[in-house]
C-alpha cells in the first residue's frame, strides 16, 4: 500500500510513500530496543554531537524543507518558515544547549539527623523507546519537538508521520538517516489509524501523541490496561478576552491572525473571542477590515489563506457555521466555500454556547465573536469550555491582565498576544480538561523523556538500624524517643531524647 499525497491548494499530486506492513511494526521496534542500551551509554555529550550535525543539515536543507511544507500542508511559504522552520531550529538549540543541565545527577542531603551520613541524589534515565504520533497540521514542528529532546535524553524514537503528510515525514526520515547517527535509533513508519494502533500495541516504553481528543481518548483505553506511560496533545477552544481599554487595532491584527494563520488549523488558535460590549462593534469592524485584506490561495502565489488539508474538517467547519446560523448567529463576513476546501474567512456574531462552534474544536478559518459586560462574566466564559490549551487577554493595563490570566483554566495564557509561544522553546506548552496531558518543549518537555530514578548509599556498612527487626520494649522505646528529637516543640525534651537514643544510633548489627 502507498500513501499518496497532493497539494489542498492545486491539487497537483506530490508523490508517495510505501506505508509499512503492520508484521514489520514489532520488529522495528525490537531492533530499536536492541540499540537503545548503547545509545543511552555513549552519554549525552556523543549524542549531542550527533544532533549538532543533524541541526546544521536541518538548518541547510530548510529552504527545501518549507517548500515542501507549504506544498503538502497547503500552508502559505511565510507560514511555512515562521512556524515551522524558525520554531524548530530553536528546539535544536535549546536543548543542544540545556539538555546536559538538566539531564546532571541532582544530589542531594536527608535531613533526617538519623540518615544524615547517607547519600542521595537523583538520575534521570530515558524511557527506552518511545513512539511519537504527530498530526499534519504542523508536519516538522509538532514531531520535532519531541524527537530531539527524546533523542539527547537516550531514548530511541519510532516515529509515524501523518498518512496526509507523508512526503513531509519521509523527508525527516531522511534527515536523520543520512546523518551519522547509528542504526535503528531513529526509525520511521507509513500508515493510516491501523498502523498507529500497532506501535500503541507494540512493546514500547512510552507514546507521545498529538492530534485530537477523540483520538486521544481510544489511545488512552488502549494504554491503560498495560499502563504505558502516555503524553497527550490534544485539542483546543482557545478564548480571547478583549478588554474595553484595548488597543484595538493591535488587537484586531493579532486575533485576526491567531485566528486564521494556517487556515485555522492549529491547536492553539483563537476560536471564541469575548469582547467587552463597550468595544464590541469597533473590535467587530476593524476586523472585518484585516479579514477583507487577506489573500486566498486559489489566485495568489503569496497568499494568507490556504485550503483546508482534510475533507472531513471542511464537513465539519460548514456543520458549525450552519448550526451557529440555525441557533441565531448572524455571518458577517464569508461562511461559503470558495472551491473544493477552500472555505472563505468567516465572522460570525451574536453566538452563544449554544452553538457547536463555541463548544466544539474548529480546524478551519472561523471567527466567532461574544459580548460581555463585566470581567467576571468573561472570566466564566472564557472557562465555560471542556477545553483548557491557551488563551489571551487583551488590555493595556497589564496588572489587570495577569489577574484574569490567573483565574482562565488553561495550560498557558498570553497578554496582548496569541499562539507566539508555541515557536518559543522555552515555554512550556500543554493543557488541562480535554486538552491533554503531559507537555513539550522547555525543561518539562526534555523531563518527559525520562523518568526519575532514586539512588541512596549507605556507609555505615556495621549499623543496625532502628526500625529493623526484631521489635520490643526497648525498640519501641528508641523509636518514641526519636519522634521527641525529630518533631517534639521543646527544645529540652528533644535534646535530652537525643542523649537516650545516641546509643541505639551506634548499635552494631
């Protein structure tokens, strides 16, 4: 079977890829095991050395790269090199960079006077090898982000790209193989849903997997009753909360965007906006101005808006506007479909959580705007959602705008700005409610790699200790002392329990 990939925006056919036979899954991922033990033992210095030289080839091959990118994915070239290319070039130096902080032994002191002649520290040691999911929306970022920090950390990385962008995660796969790095390290496999569900079958350590909650959900059913570790990106229904002090011209400019960059189809894009009632008709206008401005992919060779990759997320954005139509929502500008996915930019007003696209996760280039009248109000609002990824407040008076950011349950919030932090790898990005588990990028998302294992040595080799066995009167006796000396109030009482158990302390086995 082959995967068969073509353009959203013209149609034209990219090429194929040989999609793996589900009998070849497992093998793939014993010989990944078998390679990981070296791997990890060569220590993060060697493996560093590895990923410098693949991030000066990534760094190289980019132009390349992004062209590809925006051919596949249907995302404009601009997109293609500030989403993409930008972001992922700063996950490789960022844990080229920290990754050997962060991965040091953590030593340690016990405070306890009874253990204080014990050592402790903490190692963190990879998963083994870890399966990574990634959707097509964001084909080089989204798998990226987890590959790198899963390889410094000594992991071993079965990969499957999204069957819609498979020249994208082939030319990855090529990334990585024509490098130096040793065999089986870095393997990739073809498919659609069946061959994802064999690696989540397989016998690997730990699964990452980005996509959405429904997926999600199944995987988490199917991880559960082996108990593999997972780490869920799911979807969103981001808010953003427009103060009546706004700049709103800036705002119209940056929710216009947040909304719309890749035709809408990003996790973290703004898709319920709440605007105090104040400014509402102002806000409104001015972006109806910036939307009348964007260019479409059908006539354009620079364009803002592409088609959508997927049929069934056309289906389901025209559902929502219909629904939203039905239930009283008015479009104030678009709602229809250009050509084959292509589906214009569309304002909708006076929506209400009544109306699926207030509830429902959108993949496509829809705006829906609320009133509000106080900030409490927002504030519910903005929550009112099963959803928790991201969300913005926007307001000049940024003392204000960390309050409300504390009180919106979600995973990151962002003042008088949206969905920038994705591209910052030293932001942590994760969600809450339906939005997943788990987080990437950052040192959380380098500490996903790994586990933490616990080390204590003992020195006092001829020691009998307290608590050991055999028990009696005069046992028990020590240990009442010891609870005096450690938490007793006072200070008299402790030190005199101190003296009558120094003894015990001393006491050869």
């Amino acid at each position: 079977m082959y995967l068969k990939s073509y353009s959203p925006n013209t149609k034209e056919f990219l090429g194929q890829v040989e999609g793996t036979n589900l009998g070849d899954v497992a093998p793939i991922i014993e010989k990944a095991k078998d390679a990981q033990e070296n791997w990890h033992s060569i220590g993060v210095n060697k493996r560093i050395t590895h990923l410098k030289i693949i991030r000066e080839k990534f760094f190289t091959e980019s132009n390349e790269i992004a062209k590809l990118i925006s051919k596949e994915n249907g995302k404009p070239i601009t997109e293609a090199i500030s989403s993409e290319i930008i972001p992922t070039l700063g996950v490789f130096d960022y844990y080229l960079r920290k990754a050997k902080k962060y991965l040091k032994p953590q030593k340690f002191r016990i405070k306890l006077p009874v253990m204080i002649h014990k050592k402790s520290w903490i190692e963190y040691e990879p998963w083994g090898v870890v399966g990574i999911i990634s959707p097509w929306n964001y084909p080089v970022l989204l798998p990226m982000g987890q590959i790198i920090p899963a390889l410094i950390a000594g992991n071993c990385v079965i990969f499957k790209p999204s069957e819609l962008t498979p020249i994208t995660g082939n030319w990855i796969e090529k990334l990585f193989n024509d490098s130096d790095l040793p065999k089986n390290i870095f393997n990739v496999i073809y498919g659609s849903a069946d061959v994802g569900e064999a690696l989540v079958n397989g016998k690997i350590d730990k699964l990452f997997f980005t996509g959405s909650t429904n997926v999600g959900k199944i995987i988490s059913k199917i991880v559960a009753d082996k108990l593999l570790p997972v780490s869920l990106e799911l979807g969103g229904k981001d808010a953003a909360v427009v103060l009546e002090d706004a700049d709103l011209e800036r705002t119209a400019q940056g929710i216009v965007w947040g909304a719309l960059t890749n035709a809408g189809q990003t996790c973290v894009s703004v898709e319920r906006i709440y605007a105090h009632e104040k400014i509402h008709d102002e806000l409104l206008n001015k972006m109806i101005e910036k939307v009348t401005n964007l260019k479409l992919s059908n006539d354009n060779e620079y364009y803002d808006i592409s088609a959508l990759k997927n049929k069934r997320e056309v289906d389901k954005v025209k559902n929502q506007i219909e629904d939203a139509v039905n239930k009283g929502a008015k479009i104030i500008y678009g709602g229809n479909e250009i050509n084959k996915n292509l589906i214009a930019p569309t304002i909708l007003t006076d929506v209400t959580h009544e109306m699926k696209v207030m509830n429902e996760e959108t993949f496509g280039p829809v705006i829906a705007i609320q009133k509000f009248s106080t900030i409490e109000e927002a504030i519910e609002l903005a929550n009112r959602s099963n959803y928790g990824l991201s969300a913005s407040v926007w307001t000049k008076n940024i003392s204000l705008g960390k309050k409300i950011a504390r009180r919106i349950q979600s995973g990151s919030v962002l003042i008088n700005d949206c969905i920038s932090y994705f591209g910052v790898c030293e932001a942590v990005v994760g969600g809450i409610k339906l939005s997943g588990t788990g987080r990437v990028h950052g040192r959380s998302g380098l500490m996903e790699m790994v586990y933490e294992k616990y080390y204590n040595s003992d020195s006092f080799t001829w020691q009998k200790k307290l608590w050991w066995f055999s028990y009696g009167k005069k046992e028990t006796d020590n240990l009442r002392d010891a609870l005096v000396f450690l938490y007793g109030k006072n200070i008299f009482k402790r030190l005199l329990a101190g003296i009558k158990i120094l003894p015990a302390l001393f006491h050869k086995k």
